[in-house]
C-alpha cells in the first residue's frame, strides 16, 4: 500500500497487487470488487478488467492496482510513487 494523502489530491492510498497469470489478475480483482460490495461499497470506476493485464479499481478513497507481473515491472508503480511512504502486508 502506497500512502497517498499529502502527496495527491486524486485518492489516498493506492493499494498494489500482483497475480500471476491474466486469469489470475481478473479472479483477483474480481473478489476484491465482490468482498466490497458485500460491505455496501462499489467502485466508482473499474478498467481493465476484461484484459487481465492491469486491472484498475478505483473507490475514491483508495484505488486498488491488480497487475500481471510483467506489467507490474513496466509500469513501476511503486517507483513512480517512490515519495509516498509504504506499507507492505506480512507474507503469508
């Protein structure tokens, strides 16, 4: 997780996650906007679902970033973001 506030007026976290196949990407995505909306919440914005490539979703608060690995290392996220103090979840 990326902490956003302070550095960005467009949301205020940016959560960061990689599947490992298209498939994987899109199931993943998929059960965060399902785990969501059993919570009463809904994106406001979803892209890229169908593709499996890199999938955005965005609640306003915090965008959830669901990529392929490959992709995860083009684009660099977290680099881009190198400013925003980060929190990394514990693995399991």
């Amino acid at each position: 997780m990326l902490d956003l506030r302070g550095i960005s007026s467009a949301t205020d976290w940016f959560v960061v996650a990689s599947g490992t196949s298209d498939v994987h990407v899109r199931a993943i995505a998929e059960r965060v906007l399902e785990g969501l909306r059993e919570s009463d919440e809904s994106a406001s914005h979803v892209e890229g679902l169908q593709g499996g490539r890199w999938v955005l979703l965005d609640f306003i608060d915090f965008v959830v970033h669901v990529f392929h690995p490959q992709a995860r290392v083009f684009y660099q996220l977290e680099n881009l973001w190198g400013d925003a103090p980060r929190w990394d979840a514990p693995q399991e």
